[in-house]
C-alpha cells in the first residue's frame, strides 16, 4: 500500500511511514493511492462472513504486501475482538452498537488496531515507542485500553483535572502496565499545548521516540470500515439490501471511513452526517461554501470540532466529483435542547437509552426518512455507551443508564494519577525523570 499527501498528490511513502509520521510534513493527510473495488462474489455473500473475516478481507485488500497475510490476519482476530451489532428499533430503524469494546466507544476499532499496526512494525531491539495523547474524554480511554500490554509501546495520557467523567477517568488511571496517566491542572487545550511543545522539544526527543494517537492517523481510518461492510451484511441477513447511514460526526473519521468503504464497493444509497451545532458540514453541504468556525461547547461534546481535520480526506475522495458527494451525502444539525428531546423520544418510542452523539444521528436518520420519503432502511451508529454521559440524563432515563460489569470492575481499582500543573517545564521534568 501505497499512500500520498492530499497537500502533494506526487508524493508516496510506505503504510508503515504513514503509521508511524500520523501527519505529512506539508499538513496535508495521508490518502491510499489506490482504492481497490471489492469483488462482487464478497460483496454479494458479506452476509456469510463474520466481522474479523470481514475485517481480514478488507484490510487484506487495502493495505496488500506491505504486512504478509498470516501476521495482518493475527493482528485483526486480536484487535477485533468485540461485536458490534445492529438492533432493530423498528421496522426501517436500526441502532449500530459500536460501544462493546474495551472503552466503549467506537474509537476502540482504531485504537486497538493502530496500536497492534505500530508494535507490529516496530522491529526487534528498536527504541520503545511513546504516544502521547491528550484527551478531552474519550480518545484516551481508547487510546489506553488500546495500547495496554502492547509490547514495547507506552502512553502517556493528559487530561484536564476534573472535566472528565468519572468513568472516562476510571478509564484513564486505573491501568498501570505501559500506560501512565497525568492529571493536568488546567483545561484540554492546555493539555493538547503541552503534548505539541513536547513533539518539539530537542532534548525529549532525544530520550524518546515519541508518537501521537492522532485520530488523523490512517491505521485509524482502515478499521472504522470494517463495521459499514459488517453492518451490510447483517441487514442483509434480515432480507434489507437498500441501506442509508446516519454518522454522529465531529471530526468526520468515522463518516470518512464509510464513504471510504463506499468506495471499495458497499452498496449504501445515502450517508447522513450528523452533528451538533458545530455544523460546518451541514452548512457547506447546503450552502456550498465551507467555512471552518471556532467549535462552542455541546452536550455531545465528542463532536465538538468547528474545523473537522477529516474533512480534507474527504473532499479529497470526491475531488473528481464533487456533485457526488452532495448527493451521496445529506447533512443535519441539532441543538442542545433538540438532543435532549431526542434522547427522550428514543426512550419513550423503544425503551432504548442513547448517548447524545447517538440521539443526534437517531433524529437525523428519521427527519431524513420523512424528507426522502423512500425505502431505504436507516443505520445510524452509536458511537458510545450512555454510561459515559451520566450528566445528560433525567428522570425516568436515567434511572434506566445501565452500567455495564467491565465499568463495575474499574470502580474497585485505585485511581493512579500523577498531578501536574500546566507549565511545561513541569510536564517535561516529569517526562525526563520518568523516561
Ligand atoms: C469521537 C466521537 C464522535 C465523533 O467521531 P468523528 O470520527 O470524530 O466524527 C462521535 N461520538 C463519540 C461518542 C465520539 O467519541
């Protein structure tokens, strides 16, 4: 596999280069230089396969010589470990549970991955590799579980001291092995300014081989369409061959990666990007002028991204076509209180419990199916367990919040964090005398 620059469409470098850089260095971001078209005997018969085989296939298929058949599929049967089903809610509504793996949340299929993909082509006797990750909730109890006991890799976690939920901490700090939280006395983006100066940093370096968890990262990417392919087939199963897709999106990965299975040949009739009031998607798709803002603060705040960095991947996609991607793609937005009321009549019509991220696709796959009035059936993904969320719930919802035994488990365990400030001679003295 090879894959160029979407800033230098000359350019190539191997899939272990792109892994390993996350980002070129002209800021562009990494795109496959083929996509290759699945065969229809696949396709046809996906509903015979089971996820790992359906990710062995793709992957296999993408990424090609560059990891030999036997070791890609032995990463994918450990990385790929969890299901993620399709529940029906009625009769052209179904739900795409992606939060059945280690921190339930969609993010653990790139997490659990990338981490294997960078083990893997870390040779023999090479420098231990370091990911530092600052997080806002969920990228880095992913990220954590993702990388925990992954030989020769270690992760430095960040995070804002007292702006994540009790489970997402729960997440980050009871792990011990290689990962190791720090507790940032100060806000996310203090917490993102100390993991950059750190990347920059001549004498951290040197003691390091530093990496990040970029969700940019393309071994990110590749997994996220192991579960459109999977989700085909089970509605196949039910006898539904015409599917729509409803994507909570903030960064545009997770939409990124469906239209990137678009592309090897999944016969989906419409995807829907769905997002909170950071709507700069729904508005260009309307509009046609696309015009990054600075993100406001949502109740579904892992969507919270007023400039998402996928976006160019997938412009990128559609550059040939740009007519295409607005028929292929429908955008709405939500406010808070249209989430809320959202989550509610989920509640009321199912006795189904929602994330936030998870109402907003709900309710954008039903405005959207009284809008086309056709007969697709509706996905929409959820990209998180309502557990994570305790704070958006009331009432009678609330009360019915299951939590899960893995999240039960955790709360015995002691919370292991050090407390930092957010200077970065603090950060890095710490970084130092704990190399
Ligand atoms: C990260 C995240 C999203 C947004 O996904 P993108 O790939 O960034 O669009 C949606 N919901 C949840 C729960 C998330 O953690």
């Amino acid at each position: 596999m090879k894959l160029y620059s979407t800033n230098n469409p000359e350019s190539r470098v191997s899939f272990k280069e792109a892994v390993f850089n996350s980002m070129p260095q002209d800021k562009g971001l990494y795109m496959p230089e083929s996509i290759p078209r699945l065969s229809d005997t696949f396709l046809n018969n996906l509903d015979g396969y089971s996820l790992p085989e359906i990710a062995y296939h793709v992957a296999n298929n993408l990424i090609g010589d560059d990891i030999p058949a036997d070791d890609l599929k032995a990463i994918i049967y450990d990385a790929i470990n969890f299901y993620a089903p399709i529940v029906k809610l009625e009769d052209k509504v179904y739900v795409l549970e992606l939060f059945h793996g280690p921190s339930l949340a969609f993010k653990d299929f790139g997490a659990r991955f990338m981490s294997r993909i960078m083990s893997y082509f870390l040779k023999a006797g090479e420098k231990q590799l370091d990911v530092l990750v600052a997080t806002s909730g969920d990228t880095g109890g992913a990220v954590a579980l993702g990388f925990l006991g992954v030989p020769n890799t270690r992760v430095t976690i960040l995070y804002p001291k007292g702006k994540v939920s009790d489970i997402q901490e729960l997440q980050l700090t009871t792990n011990g092995q290689n990962i190791r939280a720090l507790e940032i006395d100060g806000t996310f983006d203090d917490c993102q300014a100390l993991v950059k100066q750190a990347f920059t940093d001549a004498e951290l370096n040197e003691k390091y081989r530093l990496t990040s968890a970029n969700s940019i990262n393309i071994a990110r990417l590749i997994p996220q369409t192991f579960y459109y392919f999977n989700a085909y087939a089970q509605a196949l199963k039910q006898g539904k061959s015409k599917v729509v897709f409803s994507v909570p999106s903030g960064n545009f990965g997770n939409l990124g990666a469906g239209l990137l299975a678009w592309k090897m040949g999944l016969p989906v009739e419409r995807f829907i990007a769905a997002t909170n009031a950071n709507d700069t998607v729904p508005q260009y798709l309307k509009t046609g002028v696309y015009e990054p803002k600075p993100s406001v603060a949502t109740l579904s705040n892992a969507m919270d991204v007023g400039n998402p960095s996928n976006w160019v991947r997938i412009a990128d996609l559609f550059k040939d076509d740009a007519d295409k991607l607005k028929t292929l793609i429908k955008g709405y937005s939500y406010t808070d209180e249209e989430t809320s009321t959202a989550i509610q009549s989920i509640y009321d019509s199912y006795k189904y419990v929602a994330c936030p991220h998870t109402a907003i696709a709900w309710r954008a796959l039903k405005d959207y199916q009284q809008d086309a009035n056709n007969e697709a059936t509706g996905i929409f993904l959820s990209t998180a367990h309502p557990c994570k969320f305790p704070d958006v719930y009331e009432g009678e919802v609330a009360a019915h919040v299951e939590v899960p035994e893995q999240v039960k488990a955790l709360q015995s365990r002691g919370k292991q964090a050090v407390a930092l400030g957010k200077d970065f001679e603090g950060f890095k003295g710490y970084l130092l005398k704990n190399a």
